[in-house]
C-alpha cells in the first residue's frame, strides 16, 4: 500500500523505539492526492529527512498501520520507494 499526496508539514530528526530498536524517523503530514482535505500522518523510518520540501508531492510506502481507537486517528509507519528494507519491516513480516 502507498499513500501519495502534498507534503503539509514535516518534523526531522526525531528518534522512536520501534521492535526493541531505535530508529531515525521523519514525521509527515501529507494530504491525499484524490482528496486534499483528507490528511495522513505518517512516520517515515529510518531516514533522517525526506527529499520533498513542504508544498511537494510525496509518496510513502506503506510498513505497518497503526491505530489509536481512543482518538480516532490512523498513522501510518512508512519508508520512502526504492529504499531498502528496514530493520522495522523484516521484523513485521
């Protein structure tokens, strides 16, 4: 799965626990391609920047979903196309 769409925000240099390990990440806010008022927050991993700047378009490949039933909001844990596999997804697979 992919998830495709304008670059709104991004946060760099963040670090989480992911599967025992750490993990460089970027937080993205991208809004979808099909319909710009719906937002995805996504959690690149294992990349210390994405090369899109905000306004850009970019596209994530989709490793693993992650919902929050309290708030009602969906992440999703992602890795830029063409990037090798991470740590993270072979411990998912």
């Amino acid at each position: 799965m992919t998830r495709e769409g304008t670059l709104l925000e991004k946060e760099t240099g963040l670090k989480t626990i992911f599967q025992g390990a750490e993990h460089p990440y970027v937080r993205c806010v991208i809004a979808d391609t099909v319909d710009p008022a719906r937002h995805f927050e996504c959690r690149v991993l294992d990349v210390d920047d994405v090369p899109a700047s905000i306004g850009e378009l970019i596209t994530l490949e989709v490793i693993h979903v992650v919902t929050d039933r309290r708030s009602g909001t969906v992440r999703f844990d992602c890795r830029l196309p063409g990037s090798p596999a991470t740590a993270a997804e072979a411990t998912l697979s």
